[in-house]
C-alpha cells in the first residue's frame, strides 16, 4: 500500500486502524497492531480512569509507534478518562456515541489528533462543524454499538464521502484485504477492522469467547436493543431473552436493567457464553482460528494486493 492521508494524518505505515474494543483492546492488541505498521487503539469504554493509566503506561513501554485511545463520550467517567488523555499525553484520540462538539477543541489544545464515529452524513456534517481531523463512518454491519440508521457500509461511504473533504475511514464489515481494497474504491481512506482484531491471539478476550465465533456461521448475529442503543450480537441465551423482552413490549428501563449486569464482561471477558452478551461483527463467521496481530497484517496486506491484481485483470473498459 502507499502512503495516503490517513497514513500521513497519524504518521502510520498502513491505514488499518483497529478498533478500540471494550474487553478485548488492551495494551497488548494495541501495541501489536501500531508495531506491525496500524494504528492500535486502547479501549477505554471498559477502563476505569486508574485501568486507563495503567494501560496508557503499558503502551508507552510496548511500542514506539503511534497509537490511540478511544472513548465513548457516554462514558460516566468521561472527564476522568479525557484529563488522564491530556495529562499523559496520548497522541490520538477516536470518539464515538456523543457530540463532537464536547471534547474536539479541548483534545486538539494539547495537540492530539481527533476522529468521531458516526453512522450518516447528516452526523459526518457535524464533525465538520466541529473540527475534527477524520471521521470514522460505521455501517451497521459492526460489532457491539451501532447507528440507529442501519445503514450498511457500501451505502453510507460514498454518501459521507459526497458530504465532507475530511480523511475518511470506513468501518463495519471489514476484515480482508478484498474489504479494504472495496472501501477503498467507494471514497475511504482508512479502513477499520474491529471483529477480526477481537479474536486475534493478543486480544484480552477470553478464549471461550473467541471459540463461539470460531463456532460461529453466517447468519448467527443479529441487531437488537434499539430502544437502548442499537447492538449487534452473536446469537445465544442472552440475546434470545433480549429478543423474546422486546417482543412483548419491554420498556427502555427494562432493557437497561437486564443488560447492566455486566452482559458484555460476563461474556467477553470472562467467557461466559450462556448469560454473557457476546458482542460481535457480521463477518464473524470469516474466523476459524486464532491469528496473531503479524498473521492479521501479512494476510490483509497479500489479499488487498491480489485484490488489485484481480480488478486490473477483469475490468471491462
């Protein structure tokens, strides 16, 4: 791959961004994807701020190489996380579930880079507004949190490519070469991968976890609790609950309150793939054994090159 504007934006050697995970990006995911040319991303949607500390110092030992954080802005601890951002002078900083308008200035004041997750153009427009440096456009072929637009990939980055100049990098559905080299053609710039980095061999993931989307086929995830916030699951008991709730009309209040449990950690983290919520992407049923981040890199930098290759040797004009 050349260089390109993300790549220059964040001073990377290939623009693979991966996805800052709750559960699964710690340090060590992180600094694997940054060391092997990405840009590694801590999850801080499950760190609280001293967690986030210890990670940010983990980073600082494991990679010389740019890396990131992500921060949900519903996060309840937000302003705890962002001085910790600030005070340890994190390089780049990707936001998502919130305004841009909140964080971006005061980010950029101490030099760090800032991309905003949204999922329509109208939302690409407001990070315009706001200043950021990138804009991450997520179709709902994601894992975990999602647009309540459900709009796929293929559909929402020409649309956001036709409303803003900004770098631009797509997410959703995207774990292979032949994906980014498609996101590509439609208007990224970037590409970011989250499933198949979720269940890579430095992943903080439990095994447990990672087996059931090896186990997994095409098909076994699903988009629930939109009354919530809009989540894409890997179908099991808790999802099932969820869906037989929402069947029967289940409020807003009851929702929350079966998934405050600590669903996601229960299943991410700690395995529990029964009463555990097993977030995860439509291209989960691509996974069949573990890789290492370096495995990751080589396959997606050979696939994105034989992608070319392919669509050099068929085209028809």
């Amino acid at each position: 791959m050349k260089t390109n504007n993300i790549c220059d934006l964040f001073s990377i050697k290939y623009p693979i961004i991966q996805g800052g995970m709750v559960w699964c990006s710690g340090w060590k995911l992180a600094s694997a994807v940054s060391n092997a040319g990405g840009l590694g991303l801590l999850g801080t949607g499950s760190m609280y701020p001293e967690v986030l500390l210890q990670h940010i110092e983990e980073m600082k030992e494991a990679t010389n190489k740019p890396w990131g954080v992500n921060i949900p802005l519903m996060y309840p601890d937000i302003e705890a996380i962002i001085d910790t951002v600030i005070r340890k002078k994190v390089p780049i900083v990707f936001t998502s579930a919130g305004s841009p308008k909140k964080w971006t200035k005061t980010l950029q004041k101490y030099n760090i880079k800032v991309a905003h997750v949204v999922s329509s153009s109208f939302f690409a427009k407001k990070c315009e507004e706001a200043g950021v440096d990138a804009i991450v456009a997520e179709g709902f072929e994601a894992g975990g949190h999602n647009g309540h637009e459900e709009t796929t990939t293929s559909t929402l980055i020409p649309q956001i490519r036709k409303a803003t100049t900004l770098p631009l990098i797509a997410a959703g559905g995207i774990a292979t070469g032949k994906h980014i080299a498609a996101a590509q053609i439609l208007g990224a710039d970037g590409f970011q991968i989250g499933s198949r980095f979720a269940v890579s061999a430095e992943s903080s993931s439990h095994d447990n976890y990672k087996q059931a989307i090896f186990n997994s086929r095409e098909g076994n995830t699903m988009l629930c609790l939109k009354k919530v916030s809009p989540t894409r699951l890997l179908t099991n008991r808790v999802f099932e609950v969820i869906a037989e709730m929402e069947d029967e009309g289940a409020t807003k209040e009851e929702l929350q309150e079966f998934m405050a449990k600590g669903r996601a950690k229960k299943g991410i983290f700690e395995g529990d793939i029964i009463e555990g919520a097993l977030e995860i992407g439509q291209v989960s049923s691509y996974f069949k054994q573990s890789e290492t981040v370096s495995e990751i890199f080589t396959d997606l930098i050979t696939d994105y090159s034989q992608a070319l290759q392919d669509i050099q040797k068929n085209s028809f004009i």
